[in-house]
C-alpha cells in the first residue's frame, strides 16, 4: 500500500463528499467539505483551491457551494493524488522501481509451454476456453 499524505486523504474525502451530492445534482458547501474531512474551512478552502487548479472542482453558483468538474465514474484516486503527492509528478523513476517486482512477476507468470498449450490458433479452442497469456498481453497491450 502507498502511503498518501493527510491533504491527499483530505481531499479524498472532499471529493467523495461532492459525488454523493454530484448524485443528487446538488452542490457541497465548503463547510460541509471540511466536515467531511474533519478539518478546518480555512484548511478545506486551500485544498479546494488546489482542486480547482487542478480542474477537479469549480466553485459552483448556490452561495458558494462546489461541484466537480467531471462525472465522478471518471474520476480517479490518481487524479487527486497527483495534486498532493510531488512524487507522482516528480519521481517516475522511483515509482517504476517500485512497480518493478509486480511487473516482473507478471512476466515470469506466463511461460511458453502456457501459450502453446492454450493458443487458439493452435488448439482451436475459443472464447473463454482460449486463455493463452500471449492473447491476454496483447488485449492488455491494447488498452495502453
């Protein structure tokens, strides 16, 4: 697990506050923003501004309530850590290398004997049946 700064939990909190109105087609006052992450309004209106730079949250038009920006099924974890956490915008060498071990174990887990044996071109097999690594890289691959 990563840890993440308290601004970073914070503005979680924030956010996941303004989805829930985001459902209701309502705004959030900043006030109701720092009660749900437990911090002061000044605290909570740093962190909005540093949202609304980042183009997460706008300040809406019913006495200073917010909205987001976006649909929250859009919105990522990534998306408000990035604000806070410098080392995901300042250290891309550091977090590969702490992906290394995940990545080379997902390598490692697919052999050649898996891919013959479960190739579809080879077997014949479809659908589900065909679960051979190399198809599932590739498909994986093609999301990048």
């Amino acid at each position: 697990m990563i840890p993440l700064s308290a601004q970073t939990n914070q503005a979680v909190a924030m956010l996941s506050k303004l989805a829930e109105a985001c459902a209701k087609d309502t705004e959030a006052s900043a006030s109701d923003l720092a009660a749900a992450a437990s911090i002061e309004p000044g605290a909570a209106r740093e962190i909005l501004g540093q949202l609304e730079q980042a183009d997460l949250v706008i300040e809406g038009f019913d006495a200073g309530g917010y909205r987001l920006t976006r649909e929250p099924t859009v919105m990522t974890m990534f998306d408000v850590a990035v604000v806070f956490e410098p080392a995901l915008r300042n250290n891309l060498a550091g977090i590969a290398r702490a992906m290394r071990p995940t990545v080379e174990a997902y390598f490692r887990s697919i052999t050649f004997a898996a891919c013959a044996g479960s190739c579809p071109t080879e077997t014949g097999k479809t659908g589900e049946e065909a679960d051979c690594p190399r198809s599932r890289l590739a498909a994986d691959n093609a999301g990048i």
